[in-house]
C-alpha cells in the first residue's frame, strides 16, 4: 500500500524517479514510469519533472514571538540585546504575543517555504510562566506532519530574575527537549552561575542545552570554554548547542582550532542564522573539525525586528554567498546543511530522499540543488512525514 | 484619452486610488471607483487593492554578462577580481557571451521583479570591441518602456591594454551615456594616467563617468580625492558616479566625512550592490552630504559568481538589514532610494507615483512599502512608460 506516489522528480540533476511514501517514509525510489499506478496508491501527486530536495530544517527559530498576520508594528526600540529585550517586554502583551495565532500564522510561512521541521525557542519568563510552551506545541499540531522542537527559553536573563532557574527545570521535567540560556557573562553578570544551572537541569532530566552565545571576542570564547569543560565533566556529549557563538568566527584561526577541536570531540553544534554584518562562521572549519552546523531563521518579524521572512533556503543562500562561497561542492554542502543534515537537530531521524528516510520532500522549480539554492524559487510541492502541507502544483 | 487605467490600487497606506496613464506618463491620479470607465480608456486593469511602488531602478548591473538561461556552470575561477577576469576571459567565446539572447533573459528577470529602469555597464576590449554595446541595446528594445543606459565598461582595464582608452572615446562618440573605468590603481597601476583619460573623453563628448572603484582604505579613498579634483578642474559636476566605493565604508569618520562633503558639492554620486561580507555604504551620511545613492545588482549569474536573480527589491532589503536599519522612517528611506530616488541615475526624469511623472508602476500584495521592503513579495504587475511588461494579476 502506498500512500502517496511523487512520481517524476528529478534528484539533484540525476535522471527522473518516482517516490513512494508508506507510513510517513520513503519506502521506495525508483525510475519514474516505472511506478504501476493501480489501487493500492491512495494519492499520486504528478512531480511534473520538479527538482526534489529533503524537507528544510529550521534549526534556529523564535515562532512564539511573532506578530506576523498582525498590521505593521513600527519598530521603536532602543539598539542593542538589552533594548531589544526592554521593548519586547514593554509591548508584547498588548500585541498579544505569544499566541496560538499568530505562532501558527509563521508557521505557515515557513511551511509554505519548504520546512518540515523545527527548533524553536520559546520565551519562558517570570511574567509569561510555561505558557509559551503549550501555545507553541499547540500552533505546530496544526500541521501534521511537522516535527518541532522546543528550547525553553530564559530571554530576560536566568539568574538576575531569581525564579527562572526554577521555571527551566520545571519546563524540562514537562518535556520540553531543551533548555536554553542568554549571554551568562554580559546578561547574567555570572557566567559559571548560568552554565552550571542549566547543565545541572540538562544531566537531571535528559534534555539537551541549547545556548544563545551573542558575547563576542575573548568574552565569547571564554564561555565557549565553559561549556566545554562542563559538557565533558557531566557527560553531555551531543546534547550541547550554541546558538550565534560570533565569538568562534571572531577569534583567531589558532585559538579558533582549538575550541573547535574541544567541541567536535564532545558533539557540541553550532546553530547559524548567517547574520549580516558578522563574520560567518566558517563551514569548512567547522566541518574538518565535525562540528554540526545547523541553519535557522531567528526570529521572524516580531518586536525585535521587522525583519524575517521564513524562508530557510534564503538563510542557505545568505550563509554561502556572505561566505563567499562559489564553486559547485562548497554550494552543496551548504544545501546539505539546510536539508539533509539538520536532522540531527531536530531528534536525528535519517532525512534524505532515500529509501528508509522519513518522506520530508520539497519540490521546486530549479535545475539541481545549486541553482535551487543561489535563486531560492518557490517551493510548488512540500510534503512532511508523508503529509501534503504546501501544494501549488495545480 | 486614457491609455492605460490602473484602477483600486494603494499609496504607501493611504486610501485607494486609480492611475490614469497617458503617454507613457501619468496622468491623474484620483480616488478609488471615481474614473469613468467609458470608451476613451483603451486598457483598464484592476489593481484589487494591491499596493503600488514607483518603478524599481538598477543603477548598477552587468546584464551583458550573464549565462542567465544556459545550462548550470559551475564556477572556477581562483579569487580575487584578477582572478575572475581571467576565469571570464578564458570561457565566455564558448558561452557565447555576450549574446542579446542571454542580456534579454536577464533583462526578463529584472523587470519581473519591477525593475523599470537599468543602468548597465557594457564590457568593452580588445577581443569584443563595442559588440556588447550594440548586443545590449537590441536586448532592451524587446522591452517597449523599459529604459537603459549603458556605460561603456573596461573590464580588463585601460591602460594596461593598450588600445581600450581609444575604444572607450569610440563608445562615448557612438552614445554610451557613460564611460567607465576600474580600480586605477590596482588594475591599471597609474591612477591618475587612467582618470585624466577618463575625464579627458567625458569632457569632450558631454558624456557621464561611471568608475568601479573595489580599492579600499587609503588607496581607495586616495583615488576618490582624484576623482574630486579632476570633476571640479573639468567642470563635470552632476556627471560621475563612483560605483562600490569600499574605501568610504572604511575609512574612518573624519576622513569619510570630508570626502562625502567634497563629493556632495560636486554633485558626485554613488552606487552600491549591497555586499555581504562588507560594511555598507551609510545611507544617512551620505544623505547628510548630499551624495546620491544608486543600488544595483551586480552581475547575475555569470562568469564572475553564480550568484544574483535580479531582484534589486531583494538589494534594497539587504542594503537596509545589513545596516541595521529597522525604523519606519530609515526604511521607507531605503525604499524611496530603490524607486523614485534611482531616476537620476538613468536621465533624471521624474518617477513618482504623482500626475506628471513617467509611469513606472509595480504592483505587489503589501500592506505599505516598509512591508514590500522587508518581505519582498512577488511582483504582480509592471508597467515602464505605460507599457506593462508583466502581469501576473489573472
């Protein structure tokens, strides 16, 4: 039985095949025409020759905090994380942020842009409690299909708002699948006091840590460091993400060897949103060290900028180009880390578009995975877990 | 008699109104559902309350270049400017480049995107002569309304080649509204003898000057004190444009500050493309001054980096988030420059949405500019002097 049939797409410039999808998985690619096309195939979507490319990962996202939907809301905060911070506080609950409308309206638009699974932070707080959590969990369940994870996000600082230590721990023993942190030196004034919170809540229940790391330079590194010794000491290899790290791109490539050594040996990630006006984190380092790199939106349109669009494609395609990258291998690595390669993030399910892997598929208009990427056309057919989310093929 | 009737669209927010166009220029512009339709309007279209931009003008593209359409090439040139040029030189015969099927598919793709006007420069040198000229210029006559100006390009430099400055006085004599010229220093090694060559034919044939300038820093910053001196000694004020132009980004304040107030009072204006990986050009500065600012989107798709899709909305949007811009007023800045401000770039005529301006219209499902700018909707319809080029509105 299959339930859904792509049949005629083409794989990377490679001759046409048909998908067959069984259960949420690819069960089978084979040539296309070959397909028999009788009874037992409860769906068959023509690909219509479209390039196919595994479903987008969004390894880096923030969908509690958007007023996408909502009319425009002109930004009027002051510069900096910290006046960021104080102007999202100031307006939010008057926008009614977070919501379930609007966390599914971006959602949908990225989506509709090819992603199939997500990591999301989502603000936990001494005014918002864990109800971000469940607003989140409950927008994603409106698309089947997706898959979402969840950082419990400490925005405001952890230690300098006493109780939030207690809310991290309290959101991990709920499930949340990992807790996060911000800046321990320059937001919290303690960076072994956040980090050793947070390791301790991930060792207790299992969960994973997912840090925003915006400090730069030696501060930054240093952190970077911290995290390491603790992830060794409390055995939290592959568990351990930081999000931004500009510190790693900024530091010398002799201190920058290093800590990436430290880090790919303990399967510490690294979460990019290839920022404009930073040093990018550099792929090739980061691979030669095996150091995950995984790629993500940022926040999408809310109080701290009106910016974001939900299109992960155009987060690869700003990575590579503000990397300079230019030949054909350096381009499809970069493909690969949006597509294939962030399933690590995302609980580590196989997505590629092979037999066995889960039937997380996009289709496009575009000649092979390079030009897909340096002219990021719409994306005509998005399929997650075997179920149709995105279809404008017709 | 109305030619064209763009009826129920928005201005940046305010209530809806009709277009009416006539000439190539429009005519009125008068309250929504107000315009008799009757037997004098030739050609009525329904904006349904889309939102209308000025026409988008690309004061900086190389659509002479481009492999746009052709199979992928995968790029392999060694870095750097020196490298690329050789990487050209040695593969564009079998490209067939340039080609006026190649330069009318990239043109297609800008003015799907709403571009309405180009400035484009136009290789000139010893193995093409002024062919490219002529190629681009029956390019554009396939877009009735759709202005071009070319600039007269040495890419391979001039006075390293021996011959070219000849061919650049061949050109100005021929038409092209500019001549151009590329890193004196670095390239040609003689600054001062390539500008005084170049100043020398402006002077004579009443044509402008268009000088790519990558050299940064001092050397960079030095060339633009030349460029300065011979404008003023030569009387071309409002006639030369320094396109790039690293060195301002770089310098320091101080230093920026007087070349920005000496280019100001000499009507010398500037063109950017945005670069990632590099510090922007800053807008309010260079407003301070009195500097006009032109974008642009570079070469696409060609020798030189498979990169570019003609968008320069897309431009526009990197220009603004690169440089940290997020309120309403710096936006809508940033807009203004991509649209009615890019008029002086290619002959000054006015481009408003206002009765007596060219009738450069784009019609896109916004809900005021600073949201087309941040989210860069498809294009739903573009008019150039009346004439609408495309329409994706049925």
């Amino acid at each position: 039985m299959t339930d859904l049939l792509i049949a005629d797409v083409r794989l990377g410039g490679h001759a046409p095949v048909d998908l067959h999808v069984e259960g949420g998985t690819i069960a089978a690619v084979v040539p296309a025409g070959t397909s028999r096309d009788d009874a037992a195939t409860a769906r068959r979507i023509d690909g219509a020759g479209l390039l196919a490319l595994p479903g987008l990962v969004d390894t880096h996202a923030h969908v509690d905090k958007s007023w996408w939907g909502r009319p425009w809301q002109s930004y009027a905060g002051e510069p900096g994380v910290q006046g960021r911070i104080a102007h999202e506080r100031e307006r939010r609950d008057e926008l009614g942020i977070p919501s379930v409308a609007t966390s599914r309206a971006v959602l949908a638009e990225m989506v509709r842009h090819g992603t199939t699974a997500v990591r999301t932070h989502v603000d936990v707080d001494l005014g918002l409690g864990l109800r971000g959590l469940e607003v989140v969990r409950e927008a994603a369940a409106s698309y089947d299909g997706l898959r979402l994870e969840v950082v419990a996000f400490p925005q405001d600082g952890v230690l300098r708002r006493p109780g939030v230590m207690e809310l991290l721990d309290r959101a991990a023993a709920a499930g949340a699948e990992h807790v996060g942190g911000l800046d321990p030196a320059s937001i919290d004034r303690d960076p072994v006091g956040q980090l050793d919170g947070l390791f301790d809540i991930a060792a207790r229940h299992g969960c994973g840590i997912d840090l925003h790391l915006h400090d730069g330079g030696d501060l930054g590194a240093f952190q970077v460091e911290l995290v390491v010794e603790r992830t060794e000491r409390l055995g939290l290899q592959g568990r351990v993400n930081l999000a931004h790290g500009f510190a790693v791109a900024q530091v010398d490539p002799a201190r920058r060897h290093d800590l990436l050594q430290a880090m790919g040996a303990l399967g510490i990630t690294m979460t990019t949103v290839a920022p404009l006006g930073l040093p990018q984190l550099p792929v090739a380092e980061l691979d030669a060290a095996g150091v995950g790199l995984g790629l993500g939106t940022d926040g999408i349109r809310d109080l701290w900028s009106p910016y974001g669009d939900g299109d992960l494609l155009g987060i690869a395609r700003q990575l590579a180009r503000a990397s300079g990258l230019a030949r054909d291998t350096d381009l499809q690595r970069v493909v690969d880390l949006a597509t294939r390669d962030g399933a690590r993030f995302v609980g580590g399910t196989t997505q590629d578009l092979v037999a066995g892997s889960r039937a997380d598929v996009v289709l496009l208009d575009a000649e092979n995975p390079l030009d897909a990427l340096v002219r990021t056309p719409p994306r005509r057919l998005v399929v997650a877990g075997g179920r149709v989310l995105h279809d404008d093929l017709s």
